[in-house]
C-alpha cells in the first residue's frame, strides 16, 4: 500500500475540515479566522497524491509581499562531492553598495517536509532577510521524495554552501566570514544538519542559523512526546501529516534516528555550533523538538533565542500577510541576522 493510500487513525477524507474540538479553544483567533474562511474547504495534502499538491502553486495561503531588493539571479550549481543534477538556486542581493569585504551571506532552505517545495516557497522570507539584513541571500532547491528520499536533500544542500565559499564567493561578491543559514520546517531541519556537518568537518564556519518551525526529531510520535500528544489535531500539520512526509523522505525507519535525518540525537561537539534564533509554534507538533534543539545549544554555552509563538499552529511564518505572529516571527530572523553579519552600526551599508 503506497503512503498516499494509507490513512491514519481520525482522519479525514473529504473537506471540510473544521478545526479539531482538542485546538479550537487554544488557537490564535487569527489564524481561526483564516482557516475558517479559506482554508477549511481545501483537500489536506496527505490526503491526495503528491502531483496534486506539487501542481497546486503556493503551498501555504497568506503571505506578504516581497520585501524591496537590488536584484534576484537564478543560479545552476555544480556539484563537488556528491552524484545527481545541478541544483537550482536564487540569489536575493540587497540595495545599495557592498560593505568593503563584500556581502554576508546566509544560505536559506525551504519547507514542504522535503516533498513538496520548490525555489520559489521562500521568496517572501528570503526577500525579507535580503533587505532588512543586508545579507545576500541563496535560496536552495533540492530534490524531493519519494523520487530522492533521504540524504539526497542532505547532499543537495551542502553543495549549495560549498557553492557559496567557492564559485558563489567571486560570482555573488560574498565575505564568506560573514555566512549564515536558514530554513522553515524541513529546511530548519536541513539548516540545522548543514551546521553540524560544518563544525564536524572543522569548516566553513557559520555564524548564526535561523530555525523556523524545524523536524529536529525524526523518531519523535504522539508516544513519546508532549507536543506531538497534545496537538495531533493541529491544522496544517496534525501528526498524521508529518508522519506521511517522515514515510517519504525516511522509507527505511533504520535512518530516523540518523543524525543527519534527526539533529537533536546529533552526538558531536554542540559549543562547536553557532548561536540559533528558533520560532515554535505553541501548537505545532513540532515544537517540544525545537525547543529541546534550543536548550541542547544553551547547555553547550551557545546562544539560543527560542520563541514560541503563542495559539500558533505550524505555518505561521509564511503568513505574515495575515498573522502577526508571522511578521514577528520574519522580524526575529531579520534582526538577528543583521545584529550579527553588522555588530557596529557604522559598518552597515546605507
């Protein structure tokens, strides 16, 4: 029986789908309203093939507009080290001239639980990163599963950074001692990875990661885990739903303990990472995971703002046309980065 075909304990499998008795009374009134009015009526995507849901356009409703930038390149990178196609990437380059040394730089992935998702998922965060950090952004597209289940996505995004500190370097006019990463959901959990290699291997040296809504635990089940219990009914991502992207990506159940499938069991030197900024949803499957992600970096000595976003369910971040936790949420990502890649205000480009 293929994972399309298999439906979990609950679920169901025609719209509409009201928001769970377990939820109503703790989500944020916004999102409510939302969901109620454009959401509800809509066929879940774990509920109907994957081609349905890739041809569909935007994955998640409610996004703002993109933020004002110099330019935006797309890129087909080659790859170093590992077998399969080039990858495809857009840079975002900020307005005005460069600092001396050239451009920070912060590698962004996308969500969409490494099956759905494409270069274009991203283009509000990372326009937003661009022009209000004042970095150069790359947004990477990487295979998806089932066709590239695990570690394809893990190999893709790594080319992308040893992109970054060779051929992007020249290309993108990037200081490279200046480098970030980021992502949303399965892109959190790919940026997380991507840090850890990193300090692993002794470089390239990241600065900061900005970890939205990140699948830091792949092992994790309504079983053995608070948040995953206490909303397994969340809209947008119940349990049912990130077990089918688990089942994709992860087909053999030997690699959901990997740590480069799940790095929070990740067994390596955490002083050695760079400090996180992380937004949780209070209602996210997701969330007792990142926040353990958050504390594991603080019991090393490693700088981790943890934010949990109060009555928000999974999506939040790219809603910030709608939600003001979403905008919250950009604006934590955005003043970090900017703090760090200009920790002087005189060295920030006008």
């Amino acid at each position: 029986m293929s994972v399309e075909q298999r439906l979990f304990d609950r679920d169901h499998p025609e719209p509409p789908y009201p928001l769970h008795p377990s939820v109503v009374n703790r989500i944020d009134a916004q999102y409510a309203a939302f969901y109620n009015k454009h959401i509800m009526r809509h066929q879940q995507v774990h509920l109907q093939p994957i081609e349905a849901s890739r041809a569909s356009g935007t994955l998640i409703p409610g996004a703002g507009p993109l933020a004002s930038v110099a330019k935006v390149d797309d890129y087909s990178i080659p790859r170093q080290e590992t077998n399969g196609p080039n990858i495809k990437a857009r840079a975002f380059t900020p307005q005005g001239p460069p600092p001396e040394n050239g451009w920070p730089v912060c590698v962004y992935f996308h969500g969409g639980g490494w099956v759905l998702g494409t270069v274009d998922t991203e283009n509000v965060i990372a326009s937003n990163l661009c022009a209000r950090g004042k970095t150069v952004v790359l947004a990477v597209e990487h295979r998806l599963a089932p066709e590239d289940p695990f570690p394809a996505a893990v190999d893709d995004c790594w080319e992308s950074v040893l992109w970054v500190i060779n051929q992007g370097k020249e290309m993108l006019h990037l200081d490279i001692t200046k480098l970030a990463t980021g992502g949303s959901s399965a892109g959190g959990n790919l940026a997380a990875i991507m840090c850890q290699r990193a300090a692993a291997l002794g470089g390239p040296r990241f600065s900061l990661q900005l970890l939205s809504v990140p699948v830091a635990d792949n092992t994790a089940n309504t079983r053995t885990t608070g948040s995953w219990k206490e909303n397994e009914h969340s809209p947008a991502l119940p349990a049912s739903k990130m077990l089918w992207y688990r089942y994709h990506y992860l087909p053999n159940k030997s690699d959901w303990s990997h740590p480069e499938a799940s790095p929070l069991l990740w067994k390596g030197d955490w002083s050695k990472l760079p400090p996180a900024v992380i937004v949780v949803g209070e209602l996210d499957v997701l969330r007792d995971e990142g926040r353990k992600f958050g504390e594991k970096l603080r019991v090393a000595g490693v700088g981790a703002d943890v934010h949990i976003m109060k009555g928000q369910p999974h999506p939040f971040i790219a809603m910030d046309g709608v939600l003001d936790a979403g905008k919250e949420a950009i604006a934590y990502f955005c003043d970090a980065l900017k703090e760090t890649m200009y920790p002087a205000t005189s060295d920030t480009p006008r």
